[in-house]
C-alpha cells in the first residue's frame, strides 16, 4: 500500500510519518485479523493528502459525497495503509448508544457488559467506520460527542470510563446529493475534518479500469470513461437525474461482459435500468448508444487469456 501512495504522488514526509506511527501503535495479535487487506485502491492523489494529514494530525474524518465516490473503499484504504484494526459499523435510523458502545447482558444469573463496536475500537486503537452516520438519530450520537472530541473518552453509565488509545481515529461516511439525505447537525460535523470526495475524473476512472480489470483493452476502458464522462455532462446539466451516474454499476457492466452477456444487456441492467422513469431511460439509451456498441462481447473487449 505505501508503494501506491508513492504512485499516487504523496510526499515521502508523509509516508515516513505513516510508519513512524505504525511502529509506534503495534496491533494486538488477536486484532490483526482486522486490518484490512483492500481488494480495490482508491485513486485520487488529493483526497489522500487531506485524509492521510488529518490522521496524523489527531482528527477524525467525514467523507461526504455523492454515491460510490468510493467512500467506503477509501476509509478501507486509509485502515490498511495506517495497519489499523478496523470496526464497520452501519447507522440506520434507530441507531442507539447501547448498539454502539455496549450492554449489559445477563450470563450465568450475572450481569456483565458486553463491548459495542465503538468500545472495542476504542480500546484496540483501531479506525472506526462510522457508515451514513447522517442516517442515525442525532440525539441517540450525543453518547459520541465525548468520544469524537478532544476528551478521547467514552463514558459508560454505571461503569468506569474509558480513554481512548492514542491511535483510535473515527472515519465517517455520508451520502449526500440524493433525495431523503439527513443532515448532520453542527455538533456532530463540528468534531470531523470534513472532506467532500468527489466524482472520479477521467484519468482517474482509466487507471481505475486499468488495475480493476487487467486484460481490458486500452480502447475500451477509454471508450467507458468517455460514456461516463457524458452521463455525467448530462447529470450536471440536469437533464438526467444522477441514477444512471453510478460508477458501482459501470463497473459490474464490465464484469458482466467478462461473464458473457452482451455490452447492450451489461449496460441495461447495470445502468440503464437504475432510471425507472421512461422518459429519463431512453435519454440514457441514446447517450449510450452514441458511445458504444451494444454488440461487443468478452471476445472483442478483452485480451484473449489463452496466450
Ligand atoms: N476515486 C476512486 N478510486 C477508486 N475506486 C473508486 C473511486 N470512486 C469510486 N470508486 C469505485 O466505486 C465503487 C463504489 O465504492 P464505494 O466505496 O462503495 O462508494 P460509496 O461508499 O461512496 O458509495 C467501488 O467499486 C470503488 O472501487
Ligand atoms: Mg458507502
């Protein structure tokens, strides 16, 4: 991961600066089989920067854009390059304190308390991902306030509290852009660095094809780039809706192909198909059609592996 970053072009201050705290910070053995070993890089030199920066600098961070700008792959990244233990933990709206940081649970006719995801984290000085926390009650995450800011303490009713280890950070993601979108109030935001990750850019999303799918012909990872490239132009100028403008599927339609369907029935049912407004489909179809070829199959699209 520390050679990508170097691809990337983050500065060798920074790198230095990683592994000074990875060797300052050692994993507990029975954590380790926590640190993520990322199956996708995420590309974007600048988000990196910010993000690896106020990590070192002691701050939590909030992702915050629209669908698949790669937020989750990202704070995944961020774990396995700091070799932190990662918790996942996915808000919803009846998220509570006890659901995050822990119960009591009787056993044996004895009660004891039985660690949530943020205290375990917290003890194990691992990077805890906050998932749409925006979709969480505010009021049931007043319980993190202490946690997130420069107290570093969670506080447990009835038992002692605990302070954080030093290497603990919290990485929170929120979708933003998209209709039933929940706010995050000021106290909460204000305990975050907030990063607004941004949609691929071109050279980025070719890179990504590059590496995601080896054997694509050059031509064609360009020739989706540019489709991407459009249904984006069309989102922004509000002609479209931002459903069809969903990298997730761009990418399935690949994987698809490579598994045998036409490009025209990939793209359909990855993309085309996420409009369910007639009207807004068929614009779509046509951006589609303009740009690729419906008939291409694995044969055409890929280098033959034979070789
Ligand atoms: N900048 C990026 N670099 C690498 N992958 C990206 C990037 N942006 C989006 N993706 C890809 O988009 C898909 C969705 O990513 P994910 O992290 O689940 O998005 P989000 O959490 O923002 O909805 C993944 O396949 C991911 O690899
Ligand atoms: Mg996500």
């Amino acid at each position: 991961m520390l050679d990508f970053l170097r691809q990337e072009g983050i500065d060798e201050s920074l790198i230095t600066r990683i592994e000074q705290y990875r060797k300052d910070y050692p994993v507990a053995e029975g954590d380790r089989i926590r640190i993520p070993s990322p199956k996708f890089k995420y590309f974007g030199s600048y988000i990196w920067k910010l993000a690896i920066t106020a990590i070192l600098s002691g701050e939590n961070i909030l992702l915050v854009g629209p669908k698949a700008t790669g937020k989750n792959v990202f704070a995944e990244n961020l774990s396995a390059v700091f070799g932190r233990p990662e918790w996942d933990v996915s808000f919803y709206l009846n998220t509570d304190a006890s659901s995050l940081i822990g119960t009591d649970t009787f056993k044996n006719g004895e009660v004891s308390f039985r660690k949530g995801p943020i205290y375990a984290c917290a003890e194990a000085g691992g990077f805890g991902v906050l998932d749409e926390i925006n979709m969480a009650k505010n009021e049931s995450l007043a319980v993190l306030h202490a946690t997130l800011d420069f107290r570093r303490i969670i506080d447990v009713p009835g038992y002692s509290r605990i302070r954080l280890d030093p290497a603990t950070r919290f990485i929170a993601t929120m979708n933003y852009g998209y209709a039933g979108t929940r706010e995050l109030n000021e106290a909460l935001a204000s305990r975050f660095m907030v990063i607004n990750m941004p949609i691929i850019s071109g050279e980025d999303l070719e890179k990504l094809l590059r590496e995601q799918y080896p054997t694509l012909k050059a031509e064609y990872a360009a020739q989706l780039t540019a489709l991407f490239g459009e249904i984006r132009k069309k989102c922004e100028s509000s002609e479209i809706s931002t459903k069809a403008l969903d990298l997730r599927g761009l990418l399935a339609a690949v994987t698809l192909v490579y598994n045998g369907l036409t490009m025209r029935d990939a793209l359909n049912i990855a993309v085309i198909n996420k409009s369910f407004d007639e009207f807004e489909r068929t614009l779509v179809e046509d951006i589609v059609a303009a740009r690729i070829d419906g008939k291409l199959s694995r044969e055409e699209i890929f280098v033959s592996e034979k070789a």
